[in-house]
C-alpha cells in the first residue's frame, strides 16, 4: 500500500492549522501542524512531501524561513507554498523560494 502524501502546515492562525487540516485529511493526506514556524528550521527527519506556510507566523516572517530551508541541503527540495491574507505580496513569497503562493482565504480545491 502507498504511503500517505504528508503535508505540515505551519499557521499561528488555529482556526486555519484545525480547518485546512481536516480538509487535508478527509482528502486522504497525512497532516502535521505548527503554529511556530521557526519551529520548521529545526525539523530533523520525517520531512513532509509539502509545507504549507504562512508568511506572517508567530512573528517570523515566513519568507525568511523559506529562504532557509532552500539553503539547507536536506530540506532544500520540500515543495512549498507560501499563504497570506497580504494579496500583494506574492512576488516577494517567490522571490524567497516558494513554489507557489495562496492568497488568504482560498478555496480549499485551489490548495488541492
């Protein structure tokens, strides 16, 4: 049997980690959250197949935390997508090594 796709949301929103989760999860993903994203820099192992992660997180600019995790060879190749409720901001999120970005609120079938 395949594995489950594992995806990790990191949000200090827990209205967005608890309904993005179990959207996630009803569509047969494997979810972990955060509210810190900081915390995704210290991440050692069971990497997820893709990190959801809001720009603005327990007051670390999620950019910044995109640009280090591309600089790390072991985390260098996780897909992420950067989400935001700040529309104008999206060329920025690609600039920092986002491979995509979602506009705060979306529609669950536009993350899926």
């Amino acid at each position: 049997m395949d594995r489950l796709k594992k995806i990790m949301i990191a949000d200090d929103d827990p209205g967005i980690l608890d309904a993005v989760g179990i959207m996630l999860e009803y569509e047969g993903y494997e979810v972990q959250s955060t509210p810190d994203g900081a915390a995704l820099l210290t991440m050692d192992g069971g990497f997820p197949d893709l990190l959801l992660l809001d720009i603005w997180t327990s007051g670390v600019d999620g950019r910044d935390i995109c640009k280090q995790l591309r600089q790390n060879e072991r985390t260098a190749r996780i897909p992420i997508v950067l989400i935001s409720a700040s529309k104008d901001i999206e060329h920025s999120a690609m600039d920092a090594g986002a491979d995509d970005f979602l506009a705060k609120p979306f529609e669950i079938n536009d993350l899926l």
